[in-house]
C-alpha cells in the first residue's frame, strides 16, 4: 500500500494540474458543493476555470467552478454534497 504522498501525487496527475486558460467568472457560473474525502491537505487547479481549490480537515467543503467539479468528481477523493 502506497503513503498518502502517493496518493496526493496521483490525483494531482489525474486532476491535470497544468494552468488552464481564466475563465471569467460571471454572474451566471455554475458552482457544484464538493466534499473533500480525506484529512491531508490538497490544493488542486481546477481544469476548466484554472482556479486553485485548498482543501484540508478544516474546510473539506468548497463550492466549485462545475466545469472544475466535474473532474474533481472522478476522483475517489471527492463526492458531491447536495
């Protein structure tokens, strides 16, 4: 079984954390609550607004950009909250 930095290196690679073009956010963004799964700290790139989310312990959940929640989604680490 792999440490938690593995882990974290693993969803940063799925996540794509390579700058993405700013979108500008505008009145009508859709925004998605997600939850953070786990307790270590992350901060992911969102891939389709470029915005930078920092989860942890403390604030598991974050409203998100929807393009952005849609690929943080397919992650085990991260599920919607309605």
């Amino acid at each position: 079984m792999g440490c938690c930095g593995q882990g974290r290196a693993a969803l940063r690679q799925a996540m794509n954390p390579s700058p993405a073009p700013r979108a500008a956010a505008g009145p009508a963004e859709r925004r998605v609550l997600v939850h953070y799964r786990a307790n270590a700290p992350v901060a992911v790139r969102g891939v389709a607004s470029g915005r930078l989310y920092e989860f942890d312990a403390t604030h598991p959940t974050l409203y998100v950009n929807e393009g952005d929640a849609a690929a943080l989604l397919r992650s085990r680490w991260f599920e919607r909250q309605d």
